[in-house]
C-alpha cells in the first residue's frame, strides 16, 4: 500500500485584500480520487484550495489558499509519501504587485501585471527520488493531445491525464491517461468516481504494484 | 408588504475559458436577508452569483455568472418590486479582452487590460421610480464612513450598509447603517442573521412603511 498526496481544488491570487483571479476548479475530482484510493487501502494526504466539496474523512486534509501555499505544503508532504496526484488547477498567474487596500474604482482602466506562479506538480516531478512517481493532469482548449505530452515530459509524470475545461465544476470528466512517450493507455468517460477508480487502477498497476 | 429583489454573492469575469476574477463572496449576507424578508411577510427574488449557500425555499432564485448578467437580470427584475437590497459584491473590474482559448504560459509577464463593470446598484438606483428604494452595501479597508456615504449619494441609495472585508465569506459581520445625510442610524455586530434581522427592521420602518 502507498502513502499518496493528492492536490485538489483551485487557489487563489489576491490583487489587493478583495479581488482575485482563480478558476472553478470544484475539487471532485481529488476528492473522488481520494477516495478510490482509501478505498484501494492506500493512504492519503489532500492538499486542497478553497472549495466546497466534502473530502472523504478517511484522508487528512490541509487546506491552502494560493499557489505558493500548495507548493510549500505539497513539497513537505511530498517527502513522506510515495506518489503525487497533481488534480489541483493552481492558479498558474499572479499579480507582481498585491495592493495592501482596496483598490479604488476611478473610471479608468486599470493595468495589471501578471507573472507565473511556480509550477507545483513540475517542481515536485523533477525533484522526485527514484522510488517516487507523479501523476499530472493537463487541462487544455485546444491540441489537448499533443499539449499534454508536452506537459507530462516537461513536468517530469510518470502519467499524465488529458482532459478539457468541461471538467471543471462539473459532475462528469472525459479524459485520456497518457503515458511517458504520449500513447494513449485509458481513455474513460463519466462521472468523477467512475473516472476515479478506472484512473486509480492504471495508477496502481503501472506505478504501485507493476507486474 | 413588498417584493424586494436581493442581489447576493460575487460575479466572475473571465480573461479566458478557464480563469477570472472574482472574490471570496458567500451569499451568506443575501440569505440571511432574504430570510429575514421572507420571515416579515415580504416577495423575494434573488439574483446571485455562483455561490455554495443555500437560499431560502420561499424566495424566487435567478443565477447568473457576470456582473453584465446581474445588471440584466437585476435590471428586469427591479421594474417589478418595491425595493432593491444590493449585498452582492460583483466584480466590479473585468479584461477588455477575453481570450477565445486557454492563454498559454510563455514564461513572460502576462499584461491584463481591466476596465470598470457596470455599476449594478448605481444603475438601478439613478432609474428608480419616486415609489421605489434602493438600499447599498459598501465594503471598504480604509476610510469606511467617509466612503461609504459617498457611495449612498453617487449610487442615489435611500440608506446604505457600510462593512469591512472581514463581512466576506465569514458568518458574522460588523456593520453600519447610514442615511443620505452620513448619519449612523444603526451599527449592527454579530452572526449574518441577526444583523440581518435588525437591517430589515430599519428598512421596513423608514423604505417600506414610514411612519
């Protein structure tokens, strides 16, 4: 059995104490996935950002805000744990400048500058030891294939799942698992929990148990 | 007894098809007045923002994502009822562009153009009918009173709510109510429900039945 961190969920980057940019990521799909793992026997570790969504309690949760948050606490975790299911949607910009107050409206527009924020799977997956494995997720518009090879060699995944942005917020994904020279190995089409145990599966006799 | 149309919870503005700007809204404050209209006699029709809460059964619910949403669906609604109680926080910047695809990370800074949303409260309360009222919220970090009275005169609010950003997805707030003039009729602290009870206690003695 494998002691596995799951990140989940969406962060958030403040441009001043109100606003800021995220995304709907919901957390269903970490949360099914951490419980097709409890329910695999594995061990399991949430990272999660502000959501909604009820986490099974069997898993130990901590909760984070902003990008830089689920790296620093995803990279402590990672070191006790065996493999790394990165199906957060981090927020990947940020502001340069956070403003200390509220920032008024003054009728005219108001120019932000963005830089990334670190890149928490790709920082986890090129620190990785040899024994430890990573399972990414790509969430692309378009060349969703090609991208999410791309990714997965960029982000040094063991796999790499391909989906698109009807999967965010929703009860249902379609996605594609990819391995490391981009062949497909699964595609699976349902709701998250379906999704889930088919993925966890792939996960466990590639990366736990391979024969 | 009136019908009232509450406006509740944050809007998204997207710079894509996945990422926007929005804040951390709950709803919380729209469902407690809502309650507490319902619980005096009164129509509710809520327009709100993508939030978690629950609103009561008894109110008319209209979802919407955008600020230019609320403004329409607000905008309808208000021709209809006696009163409008605006607790959303819209986002009240948006990108002048929004991009058809996914932006892609290039590993440079990413400039955003934002430009003002329409104001929502404003634009119902300098077109309502000499039979209607208009009640604000106005959340600020620094300068609240001098603010939001500023606000109560340039949105033609009858009386406005001025509250701090800790009133943001919390269960209590801290409150005060102001007239046209800049004068505190009420400063409300505690759980979202009994400021709530007390703020419609004060709108159904001066707005909907004046002595």
């Amino acid at each position: 059995m494998a002691r596995i961190l799951i990140t989940s969920g969406p962060t958030r980057q403040y441009l001043d104490p109100v606003r800021y940019l995220t995304n709907a990521s919901s957390g269903r799909m970490g949360a099914a996935l951490a419980d097709a793992a409890l329910r695999l026997g594995h061990e399991v570790v949430i990272v999660s950002g502000p959501v909604a969504v009820d986490y099974p309690a069997g898993a130990q949760l901590i909760s984070i805000e902003t990008t830089d948050e689920m790296l620093d606490c995803a990279r402590k975790t990672f070191a006790t744990c065996e493999g790394l299911i990165g199906a957060a949607a981090p927020c990947d910009y940020m502001p340069r400048f956070i403003e200390p107050n509220k920032i008024s409206k003054t009728g005219q527009p108001l120019v932000l500058e963005l830089i990334e924020t670190p890149d928490v799977v790709a920082t986890l997956g090129q620190a990785k030891r040899s024994d430890q494995w990573v399972v990414g997720f790509a969430l692309e518009t378009e060349d969703r294939h090609f991208r999410a090879t791309v990714k997965l060699q960029k982000k040094h995944c063991d796999l790499i799942v391909s989906n698109g942005p009807q999967a965010i917020n929703s009860a249902d994904n379609e996605v594609e698992l990819l391995d490391p020279v981009g062949e497909v190995i699964a595609a699976v089409t349902g709701d998250k929990h379906h999704v889930a145990d088919e993925l966890l599966s792939h996960i466990h006799d590639r990366l736990i148990c391979p024969i």
